[in-house]
C-alpha cells in the first residue's frame, strides 16, 4: 500500500528538530503609507549560485524540470508570512510578520496573492532562449520560502527555526513561511516540480527575474539573472517522484519507552490530549486494479482516494508498542504528558502488527482511521480493507496551532515503523501534522463495478473505535461527496467542490 498517489508529482517534506509555538502576542499593524521601514524589516534580492547548469531529460518525460540554481536572499531581518483560512468556504490570506525590536509588526499581504500553502504563486518569470538567440519559451515558477534553505555568512543564525518545505495537501489550514536573516531560499524545490518545458537537447539560455509585483510588495530591486543551461538527453527510466515519504531522514526509529508500562493505567483528566481530526477525501479517481493486490481484477472498476487524519494538538499523539518474546503481535499503549513534557499517564490502545508486503514491511497500528463508501442516505455500502496503519508526519495541515511543531521527526517510513525483529517501536502524529495514505490498491480502494451511477459520499474517520484519548471525537469524521457515472469497466466520477476547495 503506498501513501502517496502514484501520479503526483511531488509531496510536502518536513525535517526534525524542536516544537515551536505560534502565538501572535504584541502584535501591532504595519505602518502606512509614507511611514518610516520599521527595522528589522528584511531585504530580498535574486542571485544566482553558477552561472551555468545541466538538466536530464528523461524518455518518457514530458520535458525538463528547471532547478536554475537561483535563490532568494535575505538581509535586514527574517522573511516570515502566517498563511491560513478561516474554513474552506473562505479564502486563504497571507501576512507578513516583521519582528522590529520589542514589537511584532504585521503587514497583510494583497488579497488574492496566495491561492493555496503551497508557496507564493507565479514569483518567477522565465524567459528561454536557443543557441542562436531565439526566444523558444516563457514560463513562471512558484516560490515556497522554506525550500532547501542555507545560510550566505558565517554569523547568521546556525539552524531555522522555519519549517522545510511548503503543504501542498489541498485541506490545509494554516502554514508558516520563513528564511532567516543572512539565509537563502531556492526558487524551485530541487525535483520534478510543476510546469515542465519541452526543450530538446542542446544549450540555452534562461534569463530570470521576480515579477513585479513582488519586487514592489518586498522593496527588491529590478535585477534579472542569466544563467545558461544545458539539456542533456538521458535515456534511463527518470529520476522517480518524490513521495509523501520520499524524504530519508536519520535511519534509526524514534525510541519508545525503555520498559513496558507498569502499575496502574492512568488518562489524567487535566492534561492536554491530542485532538485527531479528518480531512475530507482528495486524489479520487477510478482504477481498473491494475496496481495488483489481494483480489485485484482489471475488469473491475475502483474508486481510488487519499485521506488525511491530522492532529490539531495541543499535544502529540504518542503510542508505543512492546512485543513479548515470540509473540506476532505488540501490545500497544498511548502515553499522556503535561505541559511541560513530562510523561503523566498512560493507556493499553490495542495492538501492533507486522506487515510483511513488499512496500509496507513495517509495523501497523490498528484503529488510527478506517473509509467507507455510503449511499446517497449516508448508509454504509462498501467498507476499505486498509484497518492498520504506520503513523508518519507526512503533511503540514496547520502551523499556526498551538503547539504546532514545525520540525517532526518521523516524516517518512523509513524513520517510524521499526524493523521486523524490533522488540518495541515508537510512533507519534506531532501537532500540526497529519498522515495522508492513498487507497489505489483493490481492498483499500472501494470496488463500485457493480455500483448504479449516481451519488455517493466518501467517509472519512478518524479513531473510529474511540480508543484513543484525544480532546474531541466531534471533528473526527468528514464526507466528500462524489457522483458515479459511466458503464461497467468504463466507470466515471465527478467529484463537487467541498467549500471553495476544487480539489477531486
């Protein structure tokens, strides 16, 4: 089963480090007009770091993915932008925060700018040029603040405390954009990213610069950058997606308690909890089974999706599991910490189990989140196979919680499932966080062959068996609406807007 859709073309990534609260204390508004710059205000300017690059172009390929190697510097002070929406019936607005001395300065950035959490939109402007001078193509990049940042001098800050990485999970809520002072950012995200370019080939020249809207909005000056590039044809099979678990942080497993619990099972009731909530269905397509699985069959039709369980805090989600010796399974237990860390509490949650299938081959906690398909009256008809689950922080769903930690740890498989012969492993969900898995395998996926046309709903919930603690249970469950159309072994689906969200 992986976790990603097998044809995105990349997924948010998230590294570690400590757990940052978000708070808007002393805020005072931006000055107008005419008004001195605060200090502290930052400075952004466009470099280039070679004057000259190579990209691969893959057979199979579309095109080429353009990593010019050009950056955003920062001077003055940290670029920061808080970006959120009020519910998915509302836009998502974006400010900028100037920490000036004592004050916190805010400045609400143009109404419509921002269109998702993915980054700001259309910053680049790309002009391509062939050998001979001829203009063969123009295109535009997005620019997401916290990509592949490093600093530029010796006495800028050691380490960032901005997140790595922008969400581009379509149910987002709230995100935190940042370069430190004396850093810079990448203008593209290092792989195959979006608007590819279909140059054969040969050697060009791409002369960039940042639209002008904002080199006026950030006080940057008019500067383009040329940096010639050359297309080399590679005829292997590509250089494969990044993932929503693609990223290979340190090889070892967060590291459960030293023993198994004993004496007496406690849920302190005045400690903070987690709060498990679901985010409604996206990626929904049909499948033929193709992918292969238990009961697969391509004469039949599936209705594919990805879901979304994330953690509104105010504190992480922790299960540990411990294994007697010989047993198959481990005995599962959440623990509970107050607000200072300190473990207070803990509970028996279930259990563990191995998966031993190529792309799992790691252990499974049962009970995190189970999808249905209902009818038209919200009555259960097809019921997913997928019931365990490996808790991983694949997606920033809302950095502006409190609490919310900006640098998880366990991000991909690799880092938090544990090896086959583990005696206990660790997972934790961090606050902010959410773990998104893709439903394209027959099981998971629901099979609608022999479905009539006609609406349905996708039922998403979190902690369906409540036997997890958490703050709330009344956000735990989301329906996405999708209509079935088509033949048998032609089936189709339409998938309404949830809110202003047009995302199927």
């Amino acid at each position: 089963m992986t976790r990603h859709h097998p044809t995105a073309l990349r997924r948010s990534a998230i590294i570690a480090a400590t757990a940052l609260t978000v708070g808007a204390a002393g805020t005072v508004a931006a000055p107008g007009a005419g008004a001195a710059t605060p200090t502290g205000t930052p400075k952004l300017q466009l470099i280039a770091a070679t004057p000259s690059v190579t990209v691969d172009r893959y057979e199979g390929e579309p095109g080429v993915y353009l990593n010019l190697g050009t950056y955003i510097t920062v001077d003055g002070g940290p670029l920061e932008m808080r970006v959120t929406r009020k519910s998915y019936n509302d836009p998502v607005v974006a400010t900028q925060v100037i920490h000036s001395g004592s004050r916190t300065v805010t400045k609400a950035l143009p109404a419509g700018l921002v269109k998702d959490f993915s980054g700001l939109p259309d910053f680049l402007k790309i002009s391509i040029s062939d050998a001979s001078g001829a203009k063969v193509a123009d295109t535009t990049q997005s620019f997401c603040p916290n990509t592949r940042a490093g600093r530029i001098r010796p006495d800028a800050p050691a380490t960032s405390k901005y997140p790595d990485g922008c969400s581009d999970n379509p149910f987002a809520l709230g995100g935190v954009w940042g370069v430190e002072k004396g850093w810079a950012a990448a203008t593209s995200p290092g792989f195959r990213g979006d608007n590819p370019l279909d140059l054969p080939a040969g050697v060009y020249t791409a002369k960039v610069s940042v639209a002008k809207k904002y080199r006026d909005l950030f006080g940057m000056p008019d500067k383009a950058q040329t940096v010639k590039v050359t297309v080399r044809q590679n005829s292997g099979g590509g250089q494969g997606l990044v993932g929503k678990h693609g990223r290979k942080n340190a090889s070892k497993s967060l590291k459960p308690a030293a023993h198994r619990p004993v004496g007496r099972a406690t849920v302190p009731a005045d400690v903070p909890k987690p709060d498990l909530r679901a985010l409604p269905a996206y990626g929904i397509a049909i499948t033929n089974g193709d992918e292969g699985g238990a009961g697969a069959a391509p004469t039949k039709d599936y209705l594919a999706f990805s879901a979304t369980v994330w953690n509104g805090g105010p504190s992480p989600l922790v299960v540990d599991g411990f294994r007697k010796p010989g047993a198959e399974k481990m005995d599962a237990y959440q623990y509970f910490y107050d607000a200072q860390g300190k473990q207070v509490g803990y509970t028996p949650t279930g259990t563990m189990e191995w998966d031993p299938r190529e792309g799992h081959q790691h252990w499974h906690f049962s009970d995190f989140a189970s999808y249905r398909l209902l009818g038209a009256d919200k009555r259960e008809i097809v019921r997913s196979g997928k019931e365990a689950f490996c808790l991983a922080n694949t997606d920033a769903i809302d950095y502006t919680v409190k609490n919310a930690n900006w640098h998880p740890y366990n991000t991909d498989l690799a880092t938090a499932c544990g090896e086959e012969t583990a005696m206990s492993v660790r997972e934790v969900l961090d606050v902010g966080n959410g773990d998104t898995y893709s439903q394209y395998r027959p099981g998971q996926s629901f099979d609608v062959s022999d479905l009539p046309n006609g609406t349905y709903y996708i039922q998403v919930i979190a902690n369906p068996d409540n036997r997890l603690k958490e703050q709330s249970t009344a956000n735990n469950v989301t329906y996405r609406k999708v209509i079935l159309g088509g033949t048998p072994g032609a089936r189709t689906v339409t998938v309404p807007k949830y809110g202003l969200i047009d995302a199927p």
